[in-house]
C-alpha cells in the first residue's frame, strides 16, 4: 500500500491523505490484513492532521463492499486522465 500526505490550500490548510495500491496476497486474504492496512492508513492521516483519506477502487463490487467496511464512502463521482509515455 502507497500512502502520500498532499499538502491543501483548502480546509483551513489540512493536508489530504491518498491511499494507492492496496494489495494483500492472495494467501492472506480474507484474514483482516486489508483492514489492518486501511485502519493503518487512517491513523497515518490522523497523525499527519488531514482533513480525510481518499483512494480511488477498481470497479468491482467486492472491492467497494470492502472499502465500505473500513467506514469509507463513495459521495462522488471522480474522473481520471491517464498519460502515455
């Protein structure tokens, strides 16, 4: 898992936690591994003094009812570009 605190000009200048590459091992899965690193990375966001912690998740259904779990929320639609080489 990748996790980068952003600095933010808004909200009173809290920074933004990103969450990237959530991975576990497939032989580890459905263990609470996933959820140790999520609660992991909220306590990183919590410690750094951001005002939330962001991730975007594949369009799978079982990727979004974990999220979900973890106490995370969809309330918007995002938008990617991604940029060729």
């Amino acid at each position: 898992m990748d996790c980068v605190v952003m600095p933010n000009l808004t909200r009173g200048g809290r920074a933004i936690l990103f969450v990237e590459n959530v991975v576990v091992a497939g032989r580890f899965q459905r263990r609470g591994v996933g959820r140790r690193l999520m609660e992991a990375a909220v306590r990183l966001g919590e410690s750094a003094g951001c005002y939330k912690v962001q991730l975007l998740a594949a369009d799978d259904e079982y990727v979004h009812s974990f999220y979900e779990a973890c106490g995370f929320q969809a309330p918007a639609q995002g938008f990617r570009r991604y940029v060729e080489l």
